[in-house]
C-alpha cells in the first residue's frame, strides 16, 4: 500500500469498512450464547458442522473455549475473536466470557466492540449478569441488538419481555419480528416491516431449519397456523404500530433503541433474519476517542489498541498474544509502528488471526479487525499502536472489584517465578492487583470481580509458572478509588471501617465490608470524591511485584 496513490488508499479503506461489522455478544450464563454463536459462524461458513463451538463435554471440539480450565468445567473464561464473511461483508465476532465471574474481561471486550447483542432467554427475561453488561454498554453507547432466545420453549409474554426492557433498561424496544405463539405452539414469526411470516418446523438439533415463507395477509396461511394464534400475533403488532415508536437508525446507533428479534438459536429458526437485520443496522467502525480527540477510521495512517493481553493461549507454544482493535488506516505485516506509551518503534512480523486455537498469518486488516500480536513483554491492556502523527488512545478502566484476597507464596525459593507469573497475569488482567500501604507486607492482594477468577489465578500460577500459592481471603465487599489521591485522602485523617491500600499505579483505593460502610464515609466526609472505576491511566508504568 506505501506506493499506491493516497486517494487510492483512502478509498481502499473507505470499502473495508462499510463492509465491515463488529459485535460482543452479552447474555447471562446458559441464555445460549454459545449456541448463537455456532449457528451464526455456520451461516458465515466458518466452521462446517455445528457443534464445533460447542463447550460441553469431552467429545465435542471446542474452538471459542480453549483453556484447560474451561474444559475441565465447561464454561467460557477468556475472550476470542471470531472473524466471518457474510453476504460480502466481513463481520468480528468478539467472543465474551459467559461466566459472571469474569466480567472484567468482558467490560473489556466491550470497549473494542461497535454494537453488541443483548441475547435473553425468552423464559427468563432479563438476568443479572446480562444487567451489568447493559450498564458497560450504556457507559459507552453502544448499539444493542436483543435477540430473545428459546421460543421452542414456554416462555414470558412477549409485551411483557418488551415492557421489561424499555422500564428497566430505559432502552426502547423495537420489535423487528414478532412471534406467533410459543413453546410447544410457536409457530412462526411474522417481519414487522415486511409482513412476511416465516414458519417455524422443527428442525433437528444443528441443522438448518427449513424456513417456509408467506405474507401475512396471505389466506393460505391460516391453513396453515391456529386463527387464535395468529390474531394473538396480528393484535400484538397492531398495538405496537399504535404505540407510534419508529426504527429510527439514529436512535439504534446512540444506544437508546433497541432492535429486537424472537428466535431460537438451537433450532436455527430466526437466525439468518436476524444476521441480515443487523448487517442493515448495525454500526460500522466508528471514530475512536483519543486524549486528543477523535480519531476517524479513515484517517491513512494504521492506528489501534490493545484491549486483552493473553498469556499462553497454547501450552505448546508458550507464547503471550496482545489482542489489537484496529482502529484507523490499515494495518499490513511486518509493519514498523510506534508504541505511544514506550515511544519505541516495534516492527510487527507475525500478525496473526485467532480462532480459537487455530491461528492464521494475517497479511492485512482494517478498522474494526482484531489481530493478535505476539507479546514479548512490551504491551499492556489500553496501549495505543500507531503511524504517522502521535495518537494516543483512551485507556480502558479498571472495574469496580467485590472479592480480595491475599495471595502467598509458602515456598520462598520460589518467588522469582511467582513474580513474575503474578505481573504477567495482572498486565494481561486476569485480575487486579493491590498492595498493602505497610510496604513491609509485600506479598499481593489479588481483586476480582468473582471467586472463579482467583482460582483461575492459582490454578495458571501453578500449571504455567510451576508456583502453587495459597490464598487468604480479606472480608471486604466494596472497593473505591480516592479521586483526589493521597493528599485529598490525607486531609480526612483516620477512616473507620475501611481498609486504605494501593493499587498498581500507586493509587490509594479504599476497602469496605459492605456498602453500608462506604455510606457511612460519604455521609462523614461528602467532599471526599470516590469512584468505583479507576480513572485510566495513559503514559505511565505500573508498579511491579
Ligand atoms: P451459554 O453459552 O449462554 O451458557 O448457553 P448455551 O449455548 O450453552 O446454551 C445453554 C443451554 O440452552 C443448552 O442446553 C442449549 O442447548 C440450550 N439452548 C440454547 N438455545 C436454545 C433454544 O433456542 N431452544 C432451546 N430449547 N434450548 C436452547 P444444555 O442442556 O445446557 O446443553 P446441551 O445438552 O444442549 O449441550
């Protein structure tokens, strides 16, 4: 590309992206993320035969989950990137953690995403973890696409899964198909905007469902579907036409409204609608936001960041993979880049595109592709690659954690490998990492979101560094950042009820048991400023162990 034209280039870019889609994928646990997943992959052609996603059991091949630990318990810990073609267009899965316990890297994740789909089981409605995900999204304005899961199961109503949304969320919802019936009487779907009905048959597990199309006006049909069925349907969707909301594509991409679509991802009905749906209305790579303002996804020059650091994906190659947003220009191997927070050029040689575990060279990619670059130590989460004139991306916060803990090394002639596996780990962010203010009291206290992230922790410090480690569990719930630092937090003198420690970038946080503690303290002292997020922090190293 160094000799073609500029506007050439610019043009060449300029096509990549309108062809191009990014999304992570939110749910709670067992909404049947995976399940989507696979069914989404096989209308992209990426993988032959459904099931090859699938996480449970031995027999079956896992591509998004890959590390031991997930197959010993069959769930999803640590995002991948799935990368399709569909009808011309390229589109990035970011593959997210299912398991609540490690929503810190999904929080992640999201900052690399363009739009995300909110995936709700039609029984369960709307469920906690999929609530704290929405919260990430709004915090960035994400564009949410709902697709309501399990409609070959009884489930809620559907106005009242709707009503939901719009009250709890303050989303607007807006029906793109509308379901007739449900459970063992789902018959179909009728497009809202088309008014075309695709029936539902059963398909068997993992094929693709036959999808039988006619109008909704078309008499046929009622020889087709139960007249009570089908007016139920009709009258909901009028009454939705009478509710005089609009598909405004405006509203769908600042993250106020809500495209929604019935469907059941194991039987593959409502699938592909849904996938040309959001080929239609999703965001393509938007401007990025650096320090200095926003950064066009046109601008020539490749400009990105790291969003996930990944430590030996494969036993067998013992490597570390930093995962890269594509932001602007385009990216080609064996390009020399600068890393702003080093000011070092790097060459970039071996690019590469993840799924799962297979890994491919990647020769080019555009704004809102993801490639994995080998890391030797020089990355860390929010670092920014760039060309050309200086960019420097927002970081990524750290997430309010709720579990603390202690870690200890019993063995001390082992401490120059749990050094250095507890640094890796903390700059890849499989957790976070305080330190006592008594500088005498050296060893880490680990913060996660869950449990499961610390027994992740020792579980990778053991097998990967060789160092097992005990923990020993501080009762603290609550953690806060002092906004103003040391010297705001010196002014208040003496706090009770609370533990001051300091996190990686030598910033006092303090620790509560509970939230009736830090309320306390807000009451006490209104002026002092605490954040449940840390502020991000560009340009500076962290502290090591
Ligand atoms: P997750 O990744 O969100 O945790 O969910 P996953 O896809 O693993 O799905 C959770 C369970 O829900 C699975 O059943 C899956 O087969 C089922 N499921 C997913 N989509 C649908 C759907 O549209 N309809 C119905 N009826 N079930 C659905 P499981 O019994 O836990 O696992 P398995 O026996 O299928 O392996």
């Amino acid at each position: 590309m160094a000799n073609s034209p500029p506007d050439l280039q610019a043009a060449e870019i300029g096509e990549a992206v309108s062809r191009r889609r990014n999304f992570a994928i939110i749910s709670h646990p067992d909404a049947g993320k995976t399940t989507l997943t696979e069914k989404l992959l096989l209308y992209g052609g990426a993988i032959q035969q459904a099931g090859a996603v699938k996480a449970r059991g031995e027999q079956r091949r896992v591509t998004s989950d890959w590390m031991e630990i997930e197959k010993q318990r069959g769930i999803s810990i640590t995002s991948t990137v799935l990368q399709f073609d569909y009808q011309g267009n390229t589109i990035n899965l970011l593959d997210t953690p299912g398991h609540q316990d490690f929503s810190e890297d999904t929080y992640r994740t999201l900052a690399a995403a363009d739009n995300a789909v909110m995936l709700e089981d039609a029984a369960k409605g709307l469920e906690p973890q999929t609530r704290k995900l929405f919260e990430v999204c709004r915090m960035r304005q994400i564009p949410i696409f709902t697709f309501i899961n399990k409609m070959d199961r009884p489930g809620r109503e559907p106005l009242e899964l709707l009503d939901e949304i719009e009250k709890e969320l303050d989303l607007v919802p807006w029906a793109v198909n509308w379901p007739i019936g449900s459970g063992e009487n789902f018959r179909g779907v009728i497009d809202r905007r088309s008014r075309q009905v695709t029936l539902f048959e059963r398909a068997e597990r993992g094929r693709q469902a036959s999808e039988q199309q006619l109008s909704a006006d078309d008499p046929a049909l009622r020889e087709l579907v139960e007249h009570d069925l089908l007016d139920t349907a009709l009258e909901e969707l009028e009454l939705l036409e009478g509710a005089g909301a609009e598909l405004d594509l405006e509203l769908v991409h600042a993250g106020e409204l809500t495209p929604v679509f019935f469907g059941s991802a194991m039987t593959n009905f409502g699938v592909r609608p849904f996938l040309d749906a959001f080929l239609e209305l999703a965001q393509k790579p938007i401007a990025r936001q650096s320090i200095d303002g926003l950064i066009d996804p046109l601008r020539p020059e490749f400009s990105g960041f790291v969003f996930k650091l990944q430590a030996n994906m494969d036993t067998r190659h013992r490597d570390r993979v930093a995962f890269v947003r594509v932001c602007s220009g385009k990216f080609e191997k064996d390009m020399t880049v600068q890393h702003a927070r080093s000011g070092r050029a790097i060459r970039l040689s071996r690019p590469q595109k993840l799924f799962g575990q297979d890994r491919m060279v990647v020769d080019e990619a555009y704004p809102g592709d993801v490639i994995g670059l080998n890391n030797p130590g020089m990355f860390a989460i929010g670092d920014t690659l760039y060309i050309g004139q200086k960019v420097e991306y927002e970081g990524i916060p750290c997430f309010s954690p709720e579990i603390f803990a202690w870690l200890r090394n019993p063995n001390p002639s082992a401490f120059k490998n749990f050094r250095k596996g507890v640094n890796e780990l903390r700059e890849e962010g499989a957790v976070q990492i305080l330190y006592d203010t008594d500088q005498s009291k050296r060893d880490p206290i680990l913060a996660a979101v869950g449990q499961l992230q610390l027994e992740v922790v020792q579980h990778r410090l053991e097998n990967e560094y060789g160092v097992p480690t005990r923990l020993e569990p501080l009762g603290f719930a609550v953690a806060r950042w002092v906004s103003g630092g040391w010297s705001e937090l010196e002014k208040v003198g003496r706090i009770f009820n609370c533990k001051t420690v300091r996190d990686a970038w030598d910033r006092p946080v303090l620790l509560f048991k509970n939230n009736w503690n830090l309320n306390q303290l807000n009451e006490d002292h209104p002026d002092l400023e605490l954040a449940s997020v840390a502020p991000v922090v560009s340009g500076s190293e962290p502290i090591s162990l």
